[in-house]
C-alpha cells in the first residue's frame, strides 16, 4: 500500500525521480550494507585481522538476492536495525568463513557507510542534474541579454534590467551551490568504522584498527576521517541543509516564474505540453506545474533541514533516538531536490519567453520607471537633492495626470535648459539605462564556460 506522496503511483514522479528512488530503495540499502560487510572483510584480510581465504569467500558468497526478505523484515522490527538479521543470513550463506562476517564492527558502523554509499550515488546524481540546470540558464542568459525587462523590486517597478540578467542572478546563486555541493562531497562522504564505543577496541591497541578503517575507506571511496563520527552527525546535516539551500534558490527562482507568467505580466510560460497544467473547468488554463512544483520541494527541503539540526543533538558515545531521525528524512532530501532540478530542467529548457511583452510592461508607469535616470543626468548641474526634488515632483505630476513623465519633464524650462529635450527623450528609454546589467551577465555566463 502506498501512503505517502513519496511512494505513491499517483505523486512519487512529482516529489523525486526513479532514479534517486533507486539509489534509496530498500533493495539497494541492502546492497550497499552487504557492500560494507564485504569491503570491510577485505580490508581486515589486507592487514592480517581475518583470513585472506575467509575475505574471499565472504566476497564470493554474500548475495542479497537470495536473502529472505520476509524474515528480515520481521526480524528488523525485532531487533529494531537490519544489521544483526542480514549479519545472519549473509553468514549462513557464506559457511565456515561466516564467522568472521561484520568482525569487530558495530551496527552503525555498517548502517552508516551505507548510507554514505548511497549519499555517495545520491549526489554524483545531483550535481549532474545541477549541471544541466545552470547550462540551460546559461543559454537563456546570452540569449536575453538584450531583452529589456522591469526591473521589480518591492513588486514595483523599479529599474529597466534585462531578463538575461535576471537569469543570469539565478545562475550565479547556483554556481555557488555546486562549488558547496563539491565541497561537501569531499568533506562530508566519509566511511564509519569505530566499533561498539567508536575506540575500535575489538581490533586491539595496536595499528590495526586504523588501517583497517583506512582500507575499507579506500575500498568504498570514501573519506577516512580522523575519528569515529557516531555521535558528530556535522557532514549529514551539511548535505540536508545545503539541499535546502540549493532547494530555496530553485524556489526563488520559481517563484519569478510564476508571477511572470500570471496573466498580468504575461512574460513567461512553461513548456507548452498538451493537457498540463490544464484545469477541469477552465480550458485557457495552463498553470505553471514545474514551478509549482519547485515551490513545494523548498518549503518541504527546508523543513528537513531543521529535522536534520535537531539529529544533531545526540548524547554520549550513541544516540538514544536522533539517529533514527535520519532513517526518515535523508532519502526524502535526496528525493525533493532532484525533484525540483528535474522540474527546473524540464521548466528553464523550454520556457517560452514574450520578449515584446516584457518591454511594453517598462512602459505600464509611463516612464517611471526611468526616474532615476534623469535624476542622475541633472544631478552634477544641480546638485542630487534639487534634482531629486524636481524629478520627484514631475513623477508625482504624471501620476496624478496619468500622463507620460517624459510630457511632465518638457514642462521644466530649467531642465529643457540644462539637458535639452532631445537627451531628455533619450533618458526615457529604458534601454538606455542599463548600468553594468550586461557585463555582469557577460561574466557569470563565461565563468560557467571555463
């Protein structure tokens, strides 16, 4: 029975992928704990603390595809982790090497590094995606960087920008996010390896419990960290929070979208696909899905992200419940923000863009919107508050006319003076005043180039 939205048939392809559920499917925890269960085998064979011939028959024999799964679920809900009950099968079907299975290691040893396994997985899949979202940013940023649009802030108009430059603002936030992503990855993927306590006493006093860690390490490709992590859950609350950050900036990015795409603005529009986004009532409907879509995986990423903060709190050498917190919510991160990158994909690959209906919304204030411009161009004759008085006055006029300001300033005989009505027209487009908006854009599309 499917209960929630992540594994239900009707919304699991609306809140993840099929290809992250793989990665965090039941089948494929299994794997990586017996990919542990192995590695470690391995590694303590390599230092002399097992056989070499029981590491290989371990190695051989270890098979999840022939565990009986319903006896380890009902022997999970027993125990209440799946290490012992999987710890027991794969000895039974290694034979007389299956004494030395899981030697000297502790439940969250194995349950840890195969969740880092799937982390692992998890966020080569994610910087991918992320790859191809800030590539198709990318394109729409040299590709509107003439495209004047309103600038809004406040939800006013403030300034003249251009569309390429707002995309290329979004790129910018993500181009941080995947130097973070890569960060953590080399910081955070780290194997677990401590034994009951986290002293890997099991192993002796001697060098042997390190080098064991660091095999095994080695065999996973993961980090060998300077000591046991069990109750420092500082790199997987790393992972989550930076999923929310990246999560909150694929928001804002949606949330730009949607209000440019309201019938107000009429700036924007998701992908055309016949029948989505459509409403059962009002056939001119098509809502913007993938951005709403995106909105969701934020708020949601977010609130994994406090869970993940609270998982921190964790007593002593073990945790007395935190951990299990996890259990929950690191698949379900992994799952929203591919999610929403995949959403972004789909949504920024083939946003269809009304660039003559984003210069005629500069014209909805009647020049207003280029205020400042004047204001600058007098200020040096005039000093920046007399010309801000004067400029302020006209644009209160051609509100209260609902006239054009350009009309109101041709009225000023001390400023027809001083600029002259033709740079006065001038200072009146919107193109005309741009600032550096270009060359800003210029710089983070190429810095993703090289």
């Amino acid at each position: 029975m499917n209960t929630t939205a992540f594994d239900s048939q009707l919304f699991r392809n609306m809140f993840g992928t099929p290809e992250m559920r793989d990665i965090f499917s039941d089948t494929a925890y299994i794997g990586r704990i017996i990919d542990t269960e192995t590695a470690l085998a391995r590694a303590q064979a390599r230092v002399g603390v097992i056989p070499v011939v029981a590491a290989g028959q371990i190695t051989e024999k270890a098979n999840v595809e022939t565990l009986d799964m319903d006896r380890l679920r009902e022997e999970t809900e027993i125990v209440g982790y799946p290490i012992l009950p999987i710890v027991k099968q794969v000895a039974e079907q290694c034979g007389d090497a299956g004494g030395y299975v899981h030697w000297g290691a502790t439940t969250q040893d194995i349950m840890d590094t195969a969740v880092m396994l799937q982390c692992k997985a998890g966020v080569e899949l994610l910087s991918a995606q992320l790859d191809v979202v800030r590539r198709a940013l990318a394109r729409l940023a040299a590709e509107h960087i003439d495209t004047v649009a309103a600038g809004r802030t406040h939800l006013q108009h403030a300034l003249p920008v251009t569309f390429g430059y707002r995309c290329a603002v979004w790129l910018s936030a993500l181009d941080r996010h995947a130097e973070r992503l890569q960060q953590a990855r080399e910081r955070d993927l780290m194997v677990q390896f401590g034994g009951a306590a986290g002293t890997l006493a099991s192993l002796g006093e001697g060098p042997e419990g390190l080098a064991v860690r660091a095999g095994l390490a080695a065999e996973l490709g993961l980090r060998d960290p300077e000591i046991t992590w069990h109750v420092a859950r500082d790199g997987l609350a790393e992972l989550v929070s930076l999923f929310a950050n990246i999560g909150g900036s694929l928001g804002k990015i949606a949330w730009d979208v949607m209000m440019m795409c309201s019938s107000e603005y009429g700036e924007l529009a998701e992908p055309f696909v016949t029948g989505r986004g459509a409403s059962s009532t009002m056939p001119q409907k098509r809502n913007p899905i993938s951005s709403e879509l995106m909105l969701a995986a934020g708020k949601l990423l977010r609130e994994k992200s406090s869970v993940m903060l609270d998982a921190l709190m964790q007593d002593f050498e073990r945790a007395t419940g935190p951990w299990h917190l996890e259990w929950a919510t690191i698949p379900e991160a992994f799952l929203l923000l591919a999610s929403s990158l995949h959403q972004a994909e789909f949504m920024l690959s083939g946003l269809e863009v009304d660039v003559d209906r984003m210069y005629q919304n500069t014209q909805l204030t009647h020049g207003l919107i280029v205020a400042e411009a004047v204001m600058m161009a007098i200020a040096p004759v005039l000093g920046r508050q007399e010309a801000h008085e004067v400029i302020y006055e006209a644009c209160r006029a051609a509100i209260e006319s609902k006239g054009e300001l350009k009309a109101e300033l041709l009225k000023h005989e001390d400023l027809v003076r001083q600029l002259g009505a033709d740079r006065i027209a001038e200072l009146c487009e919107p193109a005309g005043y741009l600032g550096s908006a270009k060359a800003m854009t210029r710089q983070v599309v190429d810095g993703l180039a090289r």
